[in-house]
C-alpha cells in the first residue's frame, strides 16, 4: 500500500532537507509539513503540487506509477 507520509519523508531527506528549510522555501510552515509526514494529515493537492516541484520529482515519480509503452 502506498504510504503518502513516508513517502513526503524520503523526498524531503533525498535532499538533504530539513523541514525548517522546506518553511523558509516554501511558506508550508515546519509543523504542517511534520504532521504530513507523520500521517496526522494529509496536504491538499495544491500543497502537494508545490511540495513536488520544490523537491524535483514528478508526480508519476512520488507515486510510483508505472511507466507504460505504447504499441
């Protein structure tokens, strides 16, 4: 099963970010960003949208969607 939470987590630690740095680039204040990746919540699309563009990965990519080939 996916696990959204752990899944902001491993991004954010990819690159080599604290969740103070994530507030200060982002406006997305520490404690949201800790209760995201602890599951308490769960960000709106629009904060999840910045989040992957502040840590480069598509959203293919932080869901690991498979890729598919065309015929």
């Amino acid at each position: 099963m996916f696990d959204i939470a752990q899944q902001l987590k491993t991004c954010r630690e990819r690159k080599g970010y604290s969740q103070v740095h994530v507030f200060e680039e982002t406006g997305i204040h520490n404690k949201t960003l800790s209760g995201y990746e602890r599951g308490i919540s769960t960000p709106d699309i629009e904060t999840l949208r910045t989040l992957l563009i502040f840590y480069e990965t598509s959203a293919d990519d932080f869901f690991m969607m498979p890729k598919f080939e065309k015929e």
